[in-house]
C-alpha cells in the first residue's frame, strides 16, 4: 500500500491499490502490471493536492496475450472521495527512472527515452526532451526541446542525464566522471535553458551519478551519491566538496521545503 502523511498535521491519505473504474472496464488487471510509480503536486491556482500514478505493462512470464497492451496512467485528487481516473497515455515514451522524473509547480515532468539516448550516444538534438503532465488540467502538454549542443560536448563519457527540482526550477543534470553540468529551463515554450553550473568532481574512477537536491543561500549545492550512501556539499567557490553523513544504502532521499512546526505553533 502507499500512503502520503502530512508532516504539520499528520493527516495520512492512503493511495487505493485498484485501478480505476474505466481501466478495469476494459479488462485490465493488476496482475498484469509492475510496482506503479507515483508523482505528487499541489495545483497552484486552486491548491488541490494531486497523484499522477504510472503502472508500466509487464509481459506475462509464459509470452502470452498483451501484445497490444500500454502501461497505464492514472491521475486523483486526494479527498475524502479519492479515487483514481483513467488518463491517456503521453505523446512519447520516458524513462523510468526515480531521478529522471520530477515535479514542479504543479506540473509532472519526465525525461523521454528519445532524448536519453540521444545525450548518451552524443547524437543530434532531440526536439522532445522533456515529456510533461498539467495536473490542474490533467492532460499532457507539449514536450518542451532540450538546450542546444548538449550531446556529449566536453564530457568525454556522459554517464548521467537526469532532472531535478532546484529553486523552484526544472533543472537537466548532465555529467560524465569528472564533471556536472546544472542546466536551468527559462522558457518553457522556447525550450531555453541556461547552464548556471558546472560542478567539478573529483572522482575520476567513479561512475555513478550524482543528484542536486538544493542549492543554498550562499551557493552551495546539497548533492546524493545514492549507490555509494554518500551525501555531501560542494562549494563552487572552491570546486571542493564537504561529507555531511553516509547514508544506508536502500536510504532515499528528498527535500522538504515547508515548516514542521503546527499550525498553533507547536513543535
């Protein structure tokens, strides 16, 4: 089962595990699905708290039946009626991945497959980067063009090209072993971005890939290595980094930007 908790007033709304009516009409199961993924955000205009929920198709293990079957998507609104609501499929397929899918200002963003695999194989720009859903209007806008020249450039060997939610801004991390490059979207409709950091790393034999989580006050950005437990601060002034803890291994992490203090002030 999955539930959100509210970390102020510790309400708890659990997620239902059927699928909705309209899918299940037309004969879907569950059983023929893989564990869903789900993308939550608070629709700014009307502050209606929302759940994208993504269950990619498995083929049955003896190859039978479900040759034309999609991976399904299901949006609700969470209330006291909460149900999920059958959704159309995006225009292109995206990866499925925890750090290439992020939500910001309300709006689901993911990386497509085309534009992965373009970054990686240094092939020509990809029109269709980014795959996004409106949750306020629950439907899927027109995929937004990556920045110019992001094909491999100076970064001999791309090992990494994810999204993360840095200031309120959708951001594309491209980086080999050496460096990472934070590319910031402008212009949503223009498909510009701007590169407003290039993180130096130091670990020239290692090859996995590090995650922005929150760029401070004075500059300096929060950042994960998730398969090393590995949570640090580097410093662009210095191009240096600083260990904040080692982390367990299956250990996730993620930013709250809210208060935890109550209401009524209580701690």
């Amino acid at each position: 089962s999955f539930r959100l908790l509210h970390p102020v007033s510790g309400a708890v709304h659990n997620l239902s595990d059927r699928l909705a009516p309209e899918q299940a009409a037309r004969g879907f199961s569950l059983r023929d699905y893989g564990e869903p993924v789900y993308m939550f955000g608070q629709v700014a205009g009307t502050g209606e708290l929302k759940v994208l929920r993504m269950l990619p198709f498995r083929q049955r293990l003896d190859g039978s039946g479900g040759g034309d079957r999609d991976d399904l998507f299901e949006v609700c609104t969470l209330s006291s009626s909460a149900r999920w609501r059958g959704m159309q499929g995006p225009p292109r397929s995206f990866v499925w991945n925890e750090w290439t899918r992020v939500v910001v200002g309300g709006v689901v963003y993911c990386l497509s497959v085309a534009a992965y695999f373009a970054v990686v194989n240094r092939r020509a720009d990809e029109q269709g980067w980014i795959v996004r859903f409106d949750l306020e209007a629950e439907e899927w806008r027109p995929s937004i063009k990556g920045p110019r020249g992001l094909n491999g450039g100076r970064n001999l060997y791309t090992n990494q090209v994810t999204l993360a939610n840095l200031h309120g801004s959708l951001v594309i991390v491209h980086g080999s072993s050496r460096i990472m490059d934070l590319w910031f979207l402008k212009d949503s409709e223009e498909g510009l971005w701007a590169k407003q950091y290039s993180v130096q790393i130091e670990r020239s034999g290692h090859l996995s890939p590090m995650h922005p989580l929150l760029v401070l006050e004075d500059g300096r950005i929060v950042t994960v290595i998730r398969s090393m437990g590995l949570l640090q601060i580097y410093d662009p002034r210095t191009s240096t980094f600083a260990s904040l803890m080692m982390l367990r291994h299956s250990s996730r992490v993620s930013v709250h930007t809210g208060s935890f203090l109550s209401l009524h002030g209580e701690n």
